[in-house]
C-alpha cells in the first residue's frame, strides 16, 4: 500500500510515518502545506491534485481534517484517512465532512458525538497515542549530567494559551453581556469532565459578542458550523484554558518548586521558574522522564477525551497529574497508572503526598508507562484504525 501522508508540521507525524514503514507500507510524503502556508485554497487544490496525477497513491493520511483533500478524495475516489488529536478543529464542520470516502477517527467522545451524524458510516472514535522504543533509547544515551539538568519537582511544559485567546480582542462588549459571560467562564473553570458553555449561550449575547470583535471567525465556505459553537470553542473554550492556566500554575507556583517550559508570559506569577521552550524530541521526554510531577492541564474545549500530552508523559515513564477527564477511566485506572485531580485544592493535596512518598509514585509511573506500551502505541491505535477504515 503507498499512502500519501499530507503533512502540515504537526508533532505526531514522523511517529504515524515511522509506524507505517513497520507496517510495510510506502509513505509519500507532501510537504507543501509545511512550506508554503499562505497558498490560496485553489493554488492548494490545484498543486495537491497535480502531485497525485503525477505519483498515483492508494489512500492519503493526515492528522486532522483538511476539506480540500477531502474533496480531492472524492473526486479522485481515494480513501482520505485522518485522525483529530487537536481541540477545537473547525474544518471538521466543513460541508466535505459528509464525503463517503472520509474515514474520520476522534480521540474525544463529545467531538465524535457532534460529528458522527453528519457522516454516520465515516466518523469514528479513536484514542490517541505514543510510541516508547526511541524515548527508551534516548534516556539509555543520556548522560547523568543531561538527566539532572531536566529532573525538577514539579514541570509542566506547554502554552498557558494567553497568546491563544481571540476572545481578548473583543471590544467593548455590553456590560450586560460581559459580566453573564464572566460568570459563565468563572463556573466552567472550576469543573472538569462536563463543558456546558453551549448551552448556556442565548443568541443575544452570541450577536453580542460578534459586534464587538472585529474578524469574529467564519467558516470561508458553506459549513455546518453555527456562531453559537464557534463562540463556545474557539473564543471562550481557549479564554477559560488561559484563565485555567494561569491560577493554576500561580497556586502551584506559590506552594511548590514548580518550572514550566513555555514561551507565554509568566510576569504575573513571581515563584515560577519559566524555562523558555523545550525541543520536543530530544528535551521534552527527559523533563517527563525525569521530574518528578507533570502536570496535565486538559484544554477546556477537550470536553470528555485524553490529550496527547498524558500520552506523551506516560510513554516516557513520567508521573502524571491530570485533571479529570471522563474517558481517563477507559483506558487508565486512576490512582494506578496516574494520579487525577477535580479541584485545585485536591491538586495541591496530592503535589504534597506524591513528592513526599517516592515508592509510590515510582509505581505509578512504571504501572503507566506498562499500561501504554501493552495497549496505546501507534502500532496498536494505527492497527485498529487501518483495520476499521478498509472493513467497508
């Protein structure tokens, strides 16, 4: 089999590459989208199209939803394989998400209960993964020096997504309208394993809103995507994360020695230690190997699904502290294989514990990395998603 694998930079690709090449299949690799970011939608069309006809392939992969390829597919009744491991992903509400040659994988329930009935034959359920062989053979080639230098008592590495807030352009909206949305946002912070933001939007205070941002997000072509949603996901789902993040690691931060790898601005919390961006294939499996908390904190618009970072922390042997989320019992046992929290206190009570009973949290680490490499390497997660997309 020769898969095109449309590849657009995300961090999971040369894993999903690597997989397939174990599997026996030719990977073609299409790189534009890496290279030439701002091509207008017909030039993408147009040179996607063209490679193809030039190099005939049996199906194209990617990770996550492109409606271009999709259409391509369809023209060209190729199979378009893709699996979602971000949140949100608005081109999933694109019309070409009805094609029947999609074969659409999603790591969260909540997602694949929106999607799923516009293309009920196509759209499936798939939890996300990591692989452990190369991570093994990093921290076995790793000096001593090397593994101090990463080992902290309590990391996190990522965006505290203030850089990622559209909602913060928004001007003068209503007073009326900007405190029901404080207060909405200040409720959903504080629970885990239900987003009820949706529900909670009137279409006043949707119109609201679009009149005091400039550029409020349209889908460019016809879609499924209503303002309501986009409001809830894009706008307050990533506001709530950053105002999420930022207490969290100020509360973590004032009570324990907390060092955070990230380019987003930590001014506003004195006791951190920012220690800028970590290179993600060669540094970031040694802060979670090595350190002896990591912190998850799941982006709000992830409702129910395990982010791709818990998998990251479990595949290199590291102890995780998640919040909760509703699929983390499917294929975890929390308390076993991590440690999960649904308040900010119940977090700082168990920071407390775990660096004080190392034995513990040792077990807990070792029990789920075992867990992850007997069940969620992409080998297995691609086995089962290539086995469901050619079942019909």
């Amino acid at each position: 089999m020769n898969i095109l694998m449309y590849r657009y930079g995300s961090i999971c690709e040369p894993d999903i590459i690597d997989t397939f090449h174990t599997f026996g299949f030719q990977v073609t690799e299409y790189r534009r989208e890496m290279e030439h970011k701002n091509d207008r939608p017909s030039d993408s069309v147009k040179q996607l199209a063209a490679f193809i006809e030039k190099s005939p392939v049996d199906c194209i992969f990617s990770i996550n939803f492109f409606p271009f390829v999709a259409e391509i597919c369809q023209v060209l009744h190729l199979r378009y394989l893709c699996w979602i491991v971000d949140c949100p992903v608005m081109e999933l509400y694109a019309k070409s998400i009805t094609s029947p040659y999609n074969r659409i994988f999603l790591f969260d329930w909540a997602l694949y209960n929106e999607i799923h009935p516009l293309n009920p034959d196509c759209v499936f359920h798939l939890p996300l993964a990591a692989n452990t062989g190369a991570k093994d053979r990093l921290f076995a080639d790793t000096t001593e020096a090397m593994h101090r230098k990463f080992s902290h008592p309590v990391a996190f590495v990522g965006s505290l997504y203030t850089e990622k807030s559209p909602f913060d352009r928004a001007k003068n909206i209503p007073a009326h309208t900007r405190g029901y949305l404080d207060g909405i946002m200040k409720a959903q912070e504080s629970v885990y394993g239900y987003y009820f933001i949706e529900e909670l939007l009137s279409e006043e205070v949707v119109e609201d809103f679009k009149h005091s941002i400039e550029g409020f997000y349209h889908y460019p072509s016809e879609s499924f995507l209503t303002d309501k949603r986009t409001l809830a996901q894009l706008y307050i789902g990533n506001k709530i994360t950053a105002m999420e993040r930022l207490y969290t690691f100020r509360a973590l931060s004032d009570h324990f020695p907390t060092y955070i790898y990230t380019g987003s601005d930590t001014g506003s919390m004195p006791n951190i230690h920012n220690m800028g961006f970590a290179k993600s294939l060669t540094e970031m499996p040694l802060i979670f190997h090595n350190s002896k908390i990591n912190i998850n904190t799941t982006s709000k618009i992830i409702r129910t699904g395990l982010p791709l970072r818990i998998f990251d922390i479990l595949s290199c042997g590291g102890f995780c502290l998640s919040n909760y989320q509703e699929e983390i019992p499917e294929l975890f046992v929390p308390g076993e294989d991590l440690a999960v929290y649904t308040s900010l206190d119940e977090m700082l009570g168990l920071c407390e514990y775990y660096l004080s009973h190392e034995a513990e949290r040792a077990d807990m680490a070792r029990s789920g990395y075992e867990k992850l490499k007997a069940n969620y390497t992409y080998i297995h997660q691609l086995e089962r998603l290539m086995t469901t997309a050619y079942s019909f």
